[in-house]
C-alpha cells in the first residue's frame, strides 16, 4: 500500500503578505486542495495523511468532505523543523503502514502535481529505497562562502535541484528516523537528506518544472495566472 503524506505545517514566512499560509490561500479553492484532489484520484495512492497545526485541521476536515477526500485517514502535527514534520507525519502513519509501503511525501504548496508525476516516481523507486524527482540547473553555479565573491564555480551538469512529491520505503525510511537524535533531525535540510546518510539506496528520476513551490508573491501570482484568474 502507499501512503501520501502531505506537508501543509509551514507558516509561510516568506510570504506572509496574505496573512495566512501560502497552503490555505484560495483563488477559486485552497491551494493543498489542488494537490489532494490529484492524491485522490490516483489509483496507486491508497491513504493521504496531512500536516497541519491544530488551529487548522477543522478547515481542512472541512475542505475534504467537501471535494471529497475519502482517502484522508489521519493528521500529524507540524514539528519545529519540516523534517520533525515529516517524522511527525510517519509516526501517525505507523499504524495504517507495513514496513515495505512506501510513504509518498509532498509538500501542500505545490499544487500543479500530476498523477504522471505519482506513478513515474513510483515507478523509478521499483529495485531502490526510494525515489526523488529532479530538475536540471540550467544557469551558471556560483559558491560563495561570504555571499560577497566567488569561492569556487560549480559543474551544473552534475547538479540538480529536487522536487516533491519523493517517496520512501516506509519502514527504512522510519527506521533512519529513530535513529537520529532531536538535534540531528533538525539539521536535515531536505526529505532525501536523511535518506542518503541512513545508506538508502535513493533513484533520481526526472521532474516536471510546472509541479513549482508557491513561496513568494511572485509565485502566487503565476499560480493564479496559470489557473486564468489574472
């Protein structure tokens, strides 16, 4: 069985113009509602669990009785990190989960994800512990260590910037989780992260440029506009 866990703790820092979190925001339907509408209907999907602070679980109860959710089983609270959040989320999956499921883990915010995006992820993690999608860097790679000069210049042909949905061996993937101390799971900086340093064998596969994050104005008003509201 696969599980989606949806990722709609986020307070939406960067974009807090809007007065609430980029997630909730709604043009002609809240924004996670995009992605859990495309959750639902995919047929290798068999569980959608959410994210989200206890101030907000009412509204999303509400939201998934009204397009008709049937598939969400249970909510996690958001943790002081997104990787506590994730571990929050396989906590709360625990229960419903085998350790050989995968556990498909997507953040609300982006919102023009795709079954064809799902099932090829799923598809790409057949023989691994999982599956991450990527993005290929088209544009020149600076470091620099002061953010004032360049320190080195970086080979963009092996550089790749990742996506979500990703998707984990449950049981591994919960596993490498247990493992870690508070402390070390709020130094993950990314789902695969942890992953990687736990020796799970991670496939890359190819993502789809229009499944973007929604984490500036600038964002959401090209959300808005590829839905025709502007």
């Amino acid at each position: 069985m696969n599980a989606a866990l949806i990722l709609a703790g986020g307070t939406g820092e960067r974009l807090n113009e809007i007065g609430i979190p980029k997630q909730y925001y709604s043009a002609d339907k809240p924004v996670i509602v995009y992605s859990l509408l495309v959750f639902q209907k995919c047929e290798a999907v068999s569980v959608i669990s959410i994210t989200a602070s206890s101030e907000w679980q009412p509204k999303i109860e509400e939201w998934v009785n009204e397009y008709g959710i049937s598939k969400f089983k249970t909510f996690a609270l958001p943790g002081r990190t997104r990787q506590h959040s994730v571990y929050n989320g396989l906590i709360a999956l625990s229960n419903l989960l085998n350790g050989s499921d995968l556990v498909i883990i997507h953040d609300a915010a982006r919102p023009f994800v795709t079954e064809q995006d799902i099932n090829k992820l799923i598809e790409s993690s057949s023989g691994f512990d999982g599956a991450t999608p990527f993005i290929k860097i088209n544009d020149t790679v600076y470091q620099s260590k002061d953010k004032k000069q360049i320190t080195a210049l970086l080979n963009r042909d092996e550089l790749f910037a990742g996506q979500t949905p990703e998707c984990y061996n449950f049981g591994k993937y919960l596993l490498a989780h247990n493992r870690l101390s508070d402390e070390e799971i709020g130094d993950i900086r990314g789902s695969s992260e942890i992953a990687f340093k736990a020796g799970m064998n991670v496939c890359l596969c190819e993502g789809n440029i229009n499944n973007f994050k929604i984490s500036t104005m600038q964002d959401l008003e090209y959300f808005k506009y590829r839905l025709g509201l502007k």
